[in-house]
C-alpha cells in the first residue's frame, strides 16, 4: 500500500538527494519497487520526465543545476513512477515564482485528469485551494471549523473565521461583497490554546457558551461547520 500513497513536499530542492543525477533520482523508486526490468530503466524514466515538462538533456544533471520548479517537476516524476492513488501536496507551489507556480499547478491538475489519483492539498494560498479542489476544509489551528464543496465554502463561507479568512484574501474570479470585519488579535498560542471553541478569543459573534463548550462539527446546506451559531 505504501507505494499508492506518495507525497510533493514544499521544497523540492531539499527533496532530491543533492549528490544524485536526475537520472538516479527518477530510478530510484523504479529499482527500489523492481516496476520495470533494468534494461527498460533508462527508458522509462525518459517517459517520465518528458511527462511533467522535461528533456533527456536533463538526466545528467544535478538538483543545484536546475530551477526550483524544474527539481518540483522532478519531484512529481518520481511520484508518478509508482502509480499512486494518493497524492498529498503539502504547498508544493509556494516556494516558486508565480509564474511558475501557475504552471507546476496545471501540472498537476492534467497528471490527475490522467492517472485518476486522488489529491490532498495543503495550502495557504485561497486562489490555489479554488482552483485545485473540489472540496475542502478550513483548520483553525489545527482543528477543522468547516468543509464543504470547494464552490460553496468560497461563495456562501458559514463559519465566522472562513467568512473572514476569505474577505480578507484576494482570491482570482471571485467576486465577494461580503462587509466583513477583518480578524482581530493574536492566533493563539498552540501549546496554551483557550478553553471552548478555540476561535472564540478572536471571533466577533462569539458567545458565553463559546468560551466554555468546544462546538462540534453539524451538517448545514452542503457542508459542515463547528460553530455554536448552527
């Protein structure tokens, strides 16, 4: 089961093995899983590279020799060489240029409409999450206040901090008329977190019963929220 599920770390240049050719770094799972005979080797990592963007010129090279978002390309070969059904991609796009960004992401949305793995995507950036999920779910912090359907969370958000959290970011194609205040004070400290819902220090509906009781997650319209209001 190990080899379905793969992950795309935010920095891809401390992901390859500094002293590895591309070619040795796209083999590597190839070997390590014995996925093709050794005299095809050569062969399909050409296929895998030329897949996510790259050339044969590229196998001899080393990680320092590329740019971050060729060694994120890389990073994605590798992951592909194993067939996964899951993918998590923990900000994969956030250490490269935005232009980059934009092509590493469509990427990756064709390598999924291609192979039909399943994706978690770990993001900060809104526009990202809008255009690379279906559904999704907002942590604060580090506890789920609302998911729902990716469309519907970002047009009719329910949870006061999503509500917040997306009126404050600019998200691409998104036309939000919401008049909502923005978020007042520190996160809080995650080793000293306040009693009750854990958003209630901050959170401008909050109630008596939001510093006492933490809420539980319900079921509203499409989605669910943890929020004393529902």
């Amino acid at each position: 089961m190990r080899p379905k599920m793969q992950i795309l770390f935010q920095d891809a240049d401390s992901s390859l093995h500094p002293r590895m050719r591309i070619r040795e770094s796209v083999a590597e799972p190839l070997k390590l899983y014995n996925l093709v005979p050794e005299s095809d080797t050569e062969k399909k990592v050409v296929e895998l590279l030329e897949m996510v963007g790259l050339q044969k010129e590229h196998l001899n090279r080393y990680p320092h020799e590329l740019s971050g978002g060729e060694n994120q390309r890389v990073v994605l070969a590798r992951v592909l060489a194993l067939g996964p059904q899951f993918i998590v991609a923990d900000e994969p796009t956030s250490a490269l240029y935005v232009s980059v960004q934009a092509q590493i992401l469509s990427l990756m949305n064709e390598m999924q409409q291609k192979y039909g793995f399943s994706c978690l995507f770990i993001s900060h950036d809104l526009s990202v999450i809008r255009k690379m999920t279906s559904n999704m779910g907002v942590m604060y912090p580090g506890k789920l206040v609302e998911t729902g359907r990716t469309e519907d969370v970002f047009e009719t958000p329910k949870h006061p901090y999503t509500q917040a959290l997306i009126a404050s970011g600019r998200v691409a194609g998104l036309d939000n008329k919401q008049k909502i205040s923005p978020i007042e004070g520190e996160i809080p400290d995650p080793m000293n977190l306040p009693s009750g819902c854990k958003f209630h220090t901050r959170c401008p509906q909050r109630m008596n019963l939001c510093e006492k009781v933490a809420p539980e997650m319900v079921n509203v319209g499409t989605g669910k929220v943890a929020c004393h209001l529902f």
